[in-house]
C-alpha cells in the first residue's frame, strides 16, 4: 500500500469539513460509534463538518482554527487528510499543513465570486510547489447542477492562477453535502464526465522520488562512535565517497532503518559506521559532489509570528537539521501570514545543493531566540 | 513508497531528533502494543548502538499482571534502564481520595504522577505512543508538542511544523511530549507488528475471561477493584482486549482472534473505533482527552 499526503483548503464555509466527512462517510472509514455521535449532534442526519473540528474552540466557534490529520485507506492507498482552515488568520497552519502534501484540494463556493482568501490559498499553492491541485467547485447542489456556473468559477480561477510547469490542474464540480462527484459519480451532471474526487486521488502516480538524483545524505547528530543520517537524495551505496568542502569520507559499514544493509533509498534513516566519523556533525550535507557553501540567502517566507516592524533582527535558522543564527533584513513592515521574499546573512555557512534549490527543496525554519517559537517558513530562493 | 516503510522511517527519524535536540528524554512505556512498537523502532532508529532513552512508567497501581511480567521481560531481555512511579503515590501527595464508582478508574491520575516524574527526574522529553487516528483532541496535536512548566498543552498556540521540521527548542521548566506514531492508526500498528514479527502481552489475543456483562453488552473482565452489585452476571467468555490500559476500566472485546493475522482480520471486519469500543473513561465527554490534555496529560 502506498501513502498519499492531500490537503484540503477552501475559504470558510465553502464546505470543507463536510466534504472530508463525506470522502470519510462514503469510503467506509468512519466508526459507528463516531457515526452514532455525529447523527445525533446533526439531529437524525450525520453532521459531517462536526467530524474534523476537533479542539472545543472550533466546536464554539463552529469554525475550524488548526490543522487536523485525518485517515483513510482504499486497497492500495493510505492517505493522510491534512485538514486546514480557511481564515485569513490561520494562513500560517495552512502553510505548515500543506507543505508536506502532495495533493492539494482547493474548495470553492458554486454560490459566490472566488473571494481574496482563495487567492492566497492559489497562491499558497504556487509557492509551495505542490504537484497536484484539485479545484473542486462545491455546493453545485445549489445552482442547479448548472455547468455554466462551473465554467464561470473555473475563468475567475484562471485568471488569478500561474500554475508551475510542473503542477497538474484538475477541475471538479461537486456536491459534498449530497455527495455528488466526492467519491460517487453525479447522475446529476451528465455534463461532467471526469472523475470523482476519490477517482482523481486514486489516479494519481506515485510521487517520483529521486533515486537518480546525486546520494546525497545529512548528518543528523554523533552517538557511541556512529554517525546517524538521513539520505536526502539520491540512492546511497556504502561504497561511495562522500565530499563536502575539501574533505572526504568513506563509509565502512551502513545500517538502513536498523537493519544492515549495503544501500538506501531517499527518506532511509541510515547508521554509518567507520574510522572518519568523529569529523561528522549534526547539520552537514555531505554528496557524492560536494555541496555548496551558503552564508547569504533570500528566503520566501511565510510569516508565522507577531507582526514586525521594518529592520534588521536575529532570529535561529533551521534548514534540515543544521542550525545558524541569521540576520533577517525586513524592508517593509510585515504580518502574521505574509508571504514575502526576504534577504538574511547566517553566522556561518550552511550546506546546500543547487539543483535542490532548483527544485524548491532547501526549506527552512526560524525560530525566534527568546520565545523559542517557530516564526516563519519557508523555502530558499537564491544563495549569494 | 510503501506506507509502513514510510511510518517505520517517519518514527525513527522523530526518535532520533528527539535523542539529539534534548538532554534528558524519556520513553513512557505503558506495556501496550503502542509502546512495544515504540521500543522495538527506538532499538532501530540506534542499531547497533544501545537504546538512548530510559523507559519511564506511569503505575496505576491498577494494571494487569501480564502487561507487568512482560514488562519486566521485556526490559530484561533488552537491558533497558526503567522507572516506575506510583500514581497512588501521587495521590496520596495531593490527599486525592480513591475513586469511589463501580469501575474505579485511576486513568486521568496519571497526569500528576507523569508530572512529578518530569520535575523530579528534569525530564525534558517524553515520548509518547499517542496517535492521531485515537481522537479528536489528538488529531490536531504537534509531534513536538510544548508543555509548560505546569504541563499544560495549549492547543491555540502550537508551533507549525513545516515539512516535519521539528521546533524542540524550550524554556527552562517546559518540556515537550513527542508522538512518533502520530501518523498510525491502529491497523498499521497491527501491520506493522505482524511485518517486525512484535511480541505483546497475551492479553491482546482471545483467552477465556470471567467477565462481567453490562447492561449495553460491554463486557468488563472481572477483577478484585470492581464494586460487584447483586444484580451483576459473570459469564466465562472467550475475549480480548484491544487496548491495554487499567484494567479497571478497560472493556474486553469478544474475540476468537487468537494470532496477530486473526487480529488483523477482526480489525478490519470491526465497526467500532478503539476508544469507543473499550474505554469507558473516554466515552464520558466529547471533549474529554482535550481537558485531560489541557492539563498535563499524555
Ligand atoms: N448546499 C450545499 N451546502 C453545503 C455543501 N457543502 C457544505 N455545505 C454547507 O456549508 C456550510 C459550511 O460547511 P463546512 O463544511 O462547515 O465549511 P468549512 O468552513 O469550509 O469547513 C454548512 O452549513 C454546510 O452544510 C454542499 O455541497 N451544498
């Protein structure tokens, strides 16, 4: 069975709890114990939006605040239902929830224009790099299942949209309150004559890995004499030698998930053994070509923290597991959930592979130095 | 990639960032399939080198004496370090009266005892079996999720965790509760055991048990802590159980599953959830695990 990682974002109201109760109800996933719970808080028919809103907060509120991790299986796919909220406040969660999805489901109302918060959402999307954005046109149950509604959200949809070479449109209107076109074909949309939404996940090819990419591998900390790592690219053999800077390494002997093994494929946790491990850090990148030296980058970010006034602050950078304290120049004010490119100087270099920049794949955190809270993400840009 | 690989390789890495971003981690070891499966990754994610954590558990007082003996087999066989602390001890520190109802359930005491372990052991780290399949609560919690020094978890201010960086940087006095398994459900628990080939506790495979019949059909595995009433019934039954927890409020399921394959097989005829079908404690509030939280809890 495969895993498959798909968000859902939509603005509020636009149904997007409902719709993952029915993707829920409808693929046989929810409990009768849940279902019994959620039938009688919805009076006699199941109130599907209740199922994700977890926290007592949202259930007051009646609105969804944070990102909630639902489960399902088909017969060959466990997909993890990132679940994430639609205000304009919480963009920041809908970062966080989407930047580890493969497949991002976009809700909008049948009933209304497409609002500024979607634009966002889209615009989330772009920036993220996400390969597969579902724009699913929901509540066509109350537009009369008419297609020139359809076509009329899609060209609001297009105008705004700039989607990535490598990112795939798929466009689906639908009913999640009915059920229409969520995991049952619409009888009501003969005009419609493409999947289901389940039916488009399903199809979905398996994300292509980098196998062929150069091995390259990250140090993740020193214990009792052995290096502990993670292949970030590329498929590792023990008989590689690694570079980073002037130096090399040579590995004596591998162990991939605990177990002893001679290679590893990306996302592996492995354990080097050998002689030049003691010169191993937490932090370091080290490739099958050398990586490159990064003291000076911009970064776009999403905001995540309280807002801050133009100027220049210190902050803790994260990229994978290395750490540098950076200096984060701020040219204009900037707020919670903002999204803009910044230009920061680290205390010391980091490691990094071009290609993997290219490929939107040099991601970082900061972390703000008093607090310790995590006050923004995103993904670098360029390296001076 | 395939989704146990993919679990198995997600938990590892938690387990290891946790051994390199804190000082004094901790494992909490329950005796469940959760936490048997936590030790047997945490041996993975460190092979060959030895397990970097001491295995810290919270005694109702109340527990089964097959999740004990296995334990201490467990334990043993593995050459783990472990600390128990008494929640009755807790108690008693906080002159906090035994429950007084017919299943007198220890569970939500546990919050005190796991708190006094943390202070006095300065435990920074606790790794936990939690999962987000289990509740709702759970379901939006962090994998790094931040406690105060009072271990509250405040679930409106919780760190993003972009593409699983995981934020364990804290204050002194907060400590973090780690969740390596948040993204299994119970079946890939179940699948994941039988692929590793896991020991557990007999307890989780059908025996015979005199069992006492409730009025809704539960079925409540007898022992010496329930308040037996003259209109109760016990019967033998051939039963499991699919949780472990005190086993005062731990329902029995009626079960002839009796390997890990037949287990996999009920599971996934089964309609019920896990805590619906045999925690009694939980199914008292919708909100129950998030007050509990709130306060300290696991
Ligand atoms: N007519 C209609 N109403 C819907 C549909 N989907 C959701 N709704 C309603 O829209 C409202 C908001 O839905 P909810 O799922 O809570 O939206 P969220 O804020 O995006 O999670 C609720 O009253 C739903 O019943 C649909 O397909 N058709």
């Amino acid at each position: 069975m495969r895993i498959l990682k798909v968000f859902t974002c939509g603005n509020v109201d636009d149904g997007k709890s409902t719709l993952l109760g029915r993707l829920l109800l409808d693929s046989d996933s929810i409990s009768v114990d849940i279902l019994h719970q959620l039938t009688e808080q919805g009076g006699g028919v199941p109130n599907l939006a209740l199922l994700t809103d977890g926290l007592r907060a949202e259930r007051s509120m009646g609105i969804t605040i944070d990102v909630a991790y639902k489960f399902f299986t088909t017969k060959h796919t466990k997909y993890i239902l990132v679940d994430t909220p639609g205000h304009q406040e919480y963009t920041r969660n809908m970062y966080a929830g989407a930047s580890e999805c493969e497949v991002a489901v976009v809700l909008i109302d049948a009933l209304k224009p497409i609002e500024a918060q979607t634009r966002k959402h889209l615009e989330i999307m772009e920036t993220l790099g996400i390969k597969h954005l579902i724009v699913a046109v929901n509540k066509m149950d109350a537009v009369g299942f008419e297609q020139a509604v359809f076509m009329e959200r899609q060209s609001e949809v297009n105008a705004v949209l700039n989607p990535l070479e490598n990112q795939h449109l798929h466009w689906i209107p639908i009913s999640a309150l009915a059920g229409e076109n969520v995991v049952v074909s619409s009888q009501a949309m003969p005009w419609y004559t493409g999947p289901t939404i389940l039916e488009c996940l399903e199809s979905i090819p398996p994300l292509i890995d980098t196998h062929s990419a150069l091995p390259l591998l990250e140090i993740q900390g020193i214990y009792e004499g052995a290096a502990y790592g993670k292949v970030l690219q590329g498929t590792m053999d023990v008989k590689n030698t690694w570079h980073r800077g002037t130096q090399s390494l040579e590995i004596k002997e591998c162990y991939v998930n605990g177990i002893p093994k001679a290679v590893a494929t990306p996302g592996d946790q492995v354990t080097l053994l050998g002689s030049d491990m003691p010169m191993l850090e937490r932090g370091q990148q080290w490739g099958v070509e050398a990586p490159l030296q990064c003291a000076e980058c911009t970064v776009e970010l999403c905001w995540m923290g309280v807002a801050m006034e133009p100027g220049t602050i210190e902050l803790i950078l994260r990229r994978g597991t290395a750490e540098r304290m950076a200096r984060v120049d701020f040219p204009k004010q900037i707020n919670s959930n903002d999204i803009q490119h910044l230009h920061m100087n680290l205390s010391a270099p980091i490691d990094v592979l071009m290609e993997r920049i290219t490929a939107k794949k040099e991601r970082i955190i900061l972390i703000d130095t008093q607090t310790n809270a995590t006050v923004a993400a995103g993904i670098i840009k360029s390296i001076a | 990639m395939d989704h146990l690989h993919y679990l198995e390789t997600e938990a590892i890495e938690i387990l290891r960032e946790t051994a390199f971003q804190f000082q004094r981690p901790f494992l909490l070891f329950s005796g469940g399939k959760d936490s048997i499966c936590m030790v047997h990754l945490a041996r993975l994610a460190f092979a060959p080198n030895p397990i970097p954590f001491t295995l810290l558990h919270i005694d109702t007082g109340h527990n089964f004496t097959e999740t004990l003996t296995f334990r201490d087999e467990l334990v043993l066989s593995m050459g783990l370090s472990i600390n128990v602390r008494s929640v009755v001890e807790a108690m008693r520190k906080r002159e906090i009266p035994e429950p007084k109802m017919k299943f007198p359930s220890r569970n939500a005491m546990q919050s005190f005892a796991l708190l006094d372990a943390i202070q006095e052991l300065n435990i920074d780290a606790c790794i936990g079996g939690g999962r987000r399949d289990e509740d709702k609560a759970r379901a939006k919690e962090r994998i790094f999720s931040v406690r105060n020094h009072e271990g509250t978890w405040n679930p409106l201010s919780q760190r993003p965790e972009p593409w699983n960086m995981l934020n364990g940087r804290i204050n002194p006095g907060e400590n973090v509760r780690v969740f390596p398994l948040s993204n299994w459900t119970e079946l890939d628990v179940w699948n994941y055991i039988q692929r590793e080939q896991i020991a557990l506790p007999s307890l989780y495979f059908a025996h015979e048990r005199l069992c006492l019949e409730l009025p809704d059909g539960a079925l409540m595995g007898y022992n010496p802590y329930v308040l037996l009433e003259s209109t109760d019934v016990l019967v033998e039954r051939s039963v499991r159980f699919r949780t472990i927890g005190d086993m005062t409020c731990t329902a029995a399921i009626p079960s002839m599953a009796g390997s890990v394959e037949e287990v996999i097989a009920e599971l996934n005829q089964t309609q019920l959830s896990e805590r619906g079908a045999t925690r009694l404690d939980d199914r008292i509030s919708e909100a129950g695990m998030e007050d509990r939280k709130r306060q300290g809890y696991f």
